[in-house]
C-alpha cells in the first residue's frame, strides 16, 4: 500500500509563515491535498501538523501527527515516516504548501517504478516525491542541512524523474494570480459523485469517522492513540464507541488490563465482521453510484463546479 505523507509544519525556506487554512480556489489548501489523494485511491494519509489545525484534519479521516512549526520540513518528514514504517510500501511526501497538483500525476506516480520517483514539469523537480518504505530509515539516519533532498542526495539512491504537464508540481501557493488558472483546470473542479454512507437504527452511529477510529483502534491496540491520531479528544473518542455498541447491539472494542505494556484496547470479532463488511459495502456501493452518476451526468470532458 502507497501513503501519502502531507507536511503542514516547520519551516521550508520560501514558506516559512504559509498559512494552511488559507483559502486555494474556495477550499483551504490542506483540504485540497488531502482531496487531491484520496480521490487518487490513497487509503493511507497522515498529516504531520501544529495544534492549531488539528481540529480541522479531525474531520478528513486522516492521521494527525503533531509536528514542530519551528523546525526544519525534515524534522517533521521524519516524525511522518518513522510513524508510517512498516505500515505501507512507498510513501508520497509533500508540503502544504504546494497544492495543486493533480489527481492524475499522484496516480501516476502511484504506478511508477524506482527508489524514488519525482514529478518534473518543463524539467524542473516538484512535488509529490515518492520514496519507497526500505529508505526510511536511510532519511531518518540523515543530520544534515540539506532538507529532504540532500538527504535523498546523501544516501545515493538513484532518482527517476517522471516528466509530467501538470505544472501544479511547481506551483507555491503565494503566487495567488499566476495559480488562478492552474485552479480552474485542477482535478478538483471536474463534477463527481461525493457519497458518504452511514449504517443507522434508531440514530446513525457508524459511517467513515467511526470506521477510521476502529481502524486505528485496531493498529494500535489503544483507543487513547487513535484519539489523539485523528484530533479529537479521548471522552468523544468513547461517546462514538458508545453510541456504536448500544445501536449496532454488540461490543465492538475490549479492554485487556495489566503486563508490562499496561492497557490495551482490543477490536472484537464483531467489531472487525463490522469494518469488513462496512468497506466491503461502500466499495460496492460507490462502483453502482459511480454508473449511475455516468448515466445522469457523462463522462466526457471536465464539467466546471459553478456557485449557486
């Protein structure tokens, strides 16, 4: 499995006060990343970010990781790959700060070979960088001052330089009139289907908030953690749970008390029968959406979102 590794923290030199809640065609820049790779088909996203946005990545079911706003990018590249090692097989790291590639050169870079493939557009190196997993740790070893790419440099791993059309792999998000194009043609402006499917009996108590919590639940065998990893608060983390097993009528998560690591929180059989079955459905349902939306809607050429 690909992840995608988003840096929303620390300083990067041309960026160093880019605000990621700032507005980037009509959504916030970290919005518009996170959008651009899930809709790519990347499961796995995490956020390395300040405090100060944690609330907002909370609601995108994606992984928060705290990072440092006053250390260098690397520094807080490593506190991302060091989490996702050993949980994927390649990670596509970025800044937040550049935003508007395409869906279509994250899929392509998805698909490509090499230690590590960059996007260059018009010859010139952008953004996203994928690294495959077995050359975290030569990144993670690397003291340096040269940033991501010396370290890249340092380790000799040979680079290939995919050349794309898409110049959003170059675009820095201050030059606000010279990206005005580049958003009117993005990925994000082609009309889709946008579904989200809850299971409910009295009251809708699993959907994809719930789902990403048992699934962090589970990895890391601490309803504590996967709190903390999606923003949001340990007492909301139990309401969620709570409100799961009195309507779905089962215990979905087990404390196991005691040993040298302390209290784990265990997914019960019931619990993990529900997530199966939970993606299995929505793979299925969004693939019949998806026919149906081509039939009312095409699939031809982009069709612009227009205000109404």
């Amino acid at each position: 499995m690909i992840a995608a590794l988003i840096i929303s923290a620390g300083r990067t030199g041309r960026m160093d006060n880019f605000q990621p809640l700032a507005e980037v065609g009509t959504i916030s820049a970290i919005q518009r990343v996170v959008m651009v790779f899930q809709l790519a088909g990347v499961k796995r996203i995490v956020v390395v970010c300040s405090n100060d946005i944690s609330r907002f990545v909370a609601h995108m079911n994606v992984v928060y990781l705290s990072g440092n706003e006053d250390a260098q990018m690397l520094d807080n590249v490593k506190i991302g790959l060091d989490y996702l090692s050993n949980k994927c097989t390649a990670a596509m790291i970025t800044h937040v700060g550049v935003p508007l590639f395409s869906v279509e050169t994250v899929q392509t870079l998805m698909s490509a070979q090499g230690t590590v493939c960059i996007p260059s557009h018009s010859g010139k190196a952008g953004h996203p960088m994928l690294l495959r997993s077995e050359h975290f740790r030569t990144v993670l070893s690397y003291d340096g001052d040269g940033g991501l790419a010396g370290a890249v440099k340092a380790s000799g791993l040979q680079c290939n330089y995919i050349e794309v059309v898409d110049e959003g792999v170059l675009a820095n998000v201050r030059n606000t009139q010279a990206n005005e194009q580049l958003i009117s043609g993005h990925s994000l402006m082609e009309l889709r289907h946008d579904i989200k499917i809850r299971i409910a009996r009295e009251k809708p108590f699993y959907g994809p908030g719930s789902h990403h919590l048992l699934q962090l639940t589970s990895e890391t065998s601490s309803l504590r953690e996967a709190c903390r990893n999606m923003g949001i608060s340990y007492s909301k983390g139990r309401k969620i749970i709570a409100l799961m097993e009195q309507q779905f009528g089962e215990r979905v998560i087990e404390s196991k008390q005691g040993g040298k690591a302390g209290g784990r929180s265990v997914v019960t059989e019931k619990g993990l029968e529900l997530m199966r079955n939970y993606a299995e459905f929505c793979s299925e349902a969004n693939h019949k959406v998806g026919e149906l939306f081509v039939k009312y809607f095409g699939d031809g050429d982009k069709r612009k979102s227009t205000n109404m």
